[in-house]
C-alpha cells in the first residue's frame, strides 16, 4: 500500500478525524474496565458485614462472588455477536446501563437470594463491556496507534484488583457495604453519555452467525458444575443429587464435542486446543489457577471471622497480595528466557501451592508486618503463574485465530475465578458441615487443603517441550543464564 493510500485509509479511523477521541475514547473503555475489574474484588472484605446484614453465613456469601464471575465466563462468547449484529456502540451502552442498574440493585439487596441474582445481572453487563470495549479500540485507531491505546486501558486491570480489596474495606468500615455497589452509579452514567456522545456505532460488515444450541449446551453444564461445587457438603442436598449434576454437565458437554465439528463458527472453538501451548495454557494454568484463586476468598474470612480484624485492617493486608503483580511484569521476561516455560509455569505451581499451605501458619499473633510480608510472597507466586501461563496460552498461535482464542481463553480465566472461590468455599463448609462457628483452625485445614490443587497441573506443564513458546521467551536449550 503507498503512502498516501495509508493515510487515506488511516483517515477512517473516528481518532484520526478527531484528535480528541484519541483520549475519550480508551477513557470511556478504561472506566468501564475499571468497574468490571473492581467487583470481581472488591466485595471480598465485605462478605462478613454482608453476611450478617442479609442473615446468611460468611461460607455461603461466595455465591454473591461466584455468580457474578460465572456470568462473566457465560457470556463473554456472547458479545462479540452482539456487537457485530447490533453495533458496537449500541451493545456497550446497553452492557453500561444493565450493569450500572445491576449495581443498584445489587445496593438494594435485601437477601441472599436477591443478592445473587442481581450479581448475575451485573455480570451479564460486565461481560458484554470488556469484549466490547476492546472492539471499539480495534476499530478506533489504526494499527500503530493501538499499542498507546491498549496501554490506557490495561491500567484499570492492574489497579482494580490491586484496588477491589482495600476500597472495598474502606467503604464497610466507615460507610456501608451498599456503597460497595451504589459508587457505580455516577461511573455507569457518565460512560453512557460519553459513550453515546464520541464512539462511532460500527458493525462487522460480514455477520457470522450464533451457535445458539452450543452456546446452550456450554453454558448449562458450566452452570451444573457450578452448582454441584455449591452443593457439596450441604446438609440438605443429597450426594446423589450432586453426582446426577456432574454426570449430566459431562453428557452436555460430550454432546458438545460432537456439535462443535459440524458448525462453521462454534461458541467455543475446539480446534485451538490442538495447540499444545493454548491447551496447557489454559486447561492447566487454568487448573492451577483454581487452587490459587481460593485462597483471596479464603484469606479475608480467616483475618476478620478467625483473627478478629477489622474490614479496614483486612483490607490493607489482603491489597498486598496483588501489589506482587506490579514487579511480577518486570522479572517474568528474564524469568522465561532463563528458564522457559516449562521450568516456570511447573515451579510457580508447586511454590504457589506451598504458599497457600503456608497461610495455615499464621496466627492471630503473628505480627502484622510478618503477615503483610507474607501475603505479598503469595501475590509474587500467584502472579508469576497467571502471568506465564497467559503468554504461553497466545504465544504459538497463527494470527487468524487470535481473536477465538481471546475469547475461549476468557472464558476459562473467569471460569478458573468462579471454580476456585467455590472449591475453597465447598472445603470450609465441608469442614464446618455441622454448624460449628468457623474456627482459626478450620481455615488452616482449608488452605491447606485447597493448596493440593495446582499441584494437580504439574502433568500438564511437563508436556510442554522445549520449542513450546520460544519465539516468546527467547529461551534456548543449553543456553547459559549469562549469555541470556
């Protein structure tokens, strides 16, 4: 293409044509960004206050935080479709406006019952605006503007989780957790008018059609799963009732299998996983990832219900952990082409699940800055894995099948959330089963516990070969660590 063909072309693009979009536009996307990231956190120091507010017990307040992460995972695959059917700015209005009503119902809540369902809505909007967000990027800015662009917006995903934790203590402890939801508001509304005002409505020009009865047949057996996760250990929910889930989940999702090959666009695209470094990426990282996400839902439980501390106090300390994703993106570069992927993802595995069976150590007397030292060790462990088996998951794959792949590995990095909250969360009720008040050593028999599962990955990183994401990691066999 000639030069002055590139600049014709570049002139399509709504930031060339206005300057000013270059920066309301990935602020739009970012305050949406935002929003999404910090409540999948942010509600994790407030579950005891909620708990008690809505009558309900601390164990049983992680469907408040799996439902929301379960909506995420479902309907992600959703909103690529509806963005090229409907427009992208009409579908990221929309996903605003149901999520910022979400938030407001879920500030209202006053049940269980009607808590969770109202998360559900939230998700449902948080998973139409970050797929949809990314689109209205791609499509804004032309190629070598992208990068500027996508760096705006991948700053909400580092601060909301770092952020989730301590905002969320902060608010319980000196307003109310209603707040927790309710500051959505004026960031829901204000998204709605500037998005409505500055992002041009694009659509897809060829439409490829939904896989409505795969996307069925996907998302009812994660449901199951989810539900049978929740079940077990509940007085009142037979075993039989469990196992009946399970095996109905595994008939879908065989059926599944045999769909998949027979349409042109699947909700989820099999294929991929005949990568090898897709399929350990995201099946065992995802594995891995389970054991590892327990523990934030675990730890804020054991420092305020077991060790007495304040939403505030547990807040601070459990916003440690993700401070040790900040250095994590400095060190994992040398880190892969020292060592290579396999080396990597199998040693973060097996010290991050010490690191989770090291909390059964601490005690209500161990000093603060011993705890805080500690927890940000886990944030360091727990980063190093979710940032190495996400690069290994894309590194390998052709460029045409980029766009499936973020969008099956999405789903599976939701799912890893929503799975790990419940499994910790199945253990500590399995071990206070019988009503007893949850005690600081039930917590350490949990953790200690849940520390098994990504131990449960090492067969999966140990089929990784040399080759497997090199052009990634610039590692080489035999290569000394010096002359790395």
């Amino acid at each position: 293409m000639s030069v002055p063909d590139e600049r014709a072309a570049e002139c399509d693009f709504a930031t060339r044509r206005d300057p000013r979009l270059r920066f309301l536009i990935p602020m739009v996307v970012a305050v949406a960004f935002l929003m999404e990231q910090l409540d999948s956190t942010i509600i994790t120091t407030a579950i005891p206050d909620i708990a008690t507010s809505l009558r309900a017990t601390p164990v049983q307040m992680n469907l408040a935080v799996t439902t929301y992460v379960l909506a995420l995972a479902i309907f992600i695959p959703v909103s690529g479709w509806f963005a090229d059917r409907f427009g992208a700015r009409r579908t990221f209005v929309a996903a605003l406006a149901v999520f910022t009503l979400g938030s407001v119902a879920c500030g209202a809540a006053w049940s269980l019952p009607m808590l969770v369902a109202t998360r559900a809505v939230q998700g449902l909007g948080g998973a139409m605006m970050t797929p949809v967000g990314r689109l209205i990027l791609l499509r804004s800015f032309p190629r070598r503007d992208l990068v500027k662009a996508m760096t705006y917006t991948t700053l909400p995903a580092i601060l909301g989780p770092v952020a989730g934790p301590l905002l969320g203590g902060l608010i319980t402890t000196y307003a109310s957790w209603r707040w927790i939801f309710l500051v959505n508001v004026p960031f829901g509304l204000i998204g709605i008018l500037l998005a409505l005002r500055f992002v041009e409505d694009t659509r897809a020009e060829a439409r490829t059609p939904f896989d409505v009865p795969g996307f069925l047949l996907v998302g009812t057996a994660v449901a199951m799963i989810q539900l049978a996760l929740e079940a077990v250990g509940k007085p009142l929910v037979p075993t039989g009732a469990v196992v009946v889930l399970l095996a109905a989940a595994t008939a879908l999702l065989l059926a599944f299998g045999v769909h998949a090959p027979r349409v042109a666009h699947p909700a989820v695209d099999l294929r991929l996983f005949r990568h090898r470094s897709f399929a350990v990426g995201t099946l065992a990282g995802g594995l891995c990832r389970v054991g590892l996400n327990g523990a934030p839902f675990l730890l804020p439980l054991m420092l305020q219900v077991g060790f007495g501390l304040s939403p505030v106090a547990s807040g601070s300390l459990t916003f440690v952990s993700s401070v040790g994703a900040i250095p994590v993106r400095v060190v994992a570069g040398r880190l892969l082409r020292w060592f290579g992927f396999r080396t990597v993802l199998g040693g973060s595995a097996v010290l991050g699940a010490l690191a989770v069976a090291g909390f059964a150590a601490l005690e209500p007397s161990t000093p603060r800055w011993i705890l805080a030292g500690y927890i940000l060790l886990f944030g360091l462990m727990r980063s190093t894995q979710f940032m190495t088996s996400n690069t290994l998951s894309y590194a390998d794959l052709p460029a045409e099948e980029l766009s499936r792949a973020t969008s099956v590995g999405g789903v599976l990095q939701q799912l890893s959330v929503s799975f790990g909250v419940s499994t910790a969360a199945m253990v500590l009720g399995l071990l206070s089963r019988h009503g007893e008040a949850l005690t600081v050593a039930g917590f350490h028999r949990a953790f200690l516990l849940t520390a098994v599962v990504p131990l449960l990955a090492l067969p999966g990183f140990l089929l990784l070969k040399a080759e497997d994401g090199a052009q990634v990691s610039g590692h080489r066999v035999g290569t000394a660590r010096a002359s790395a």
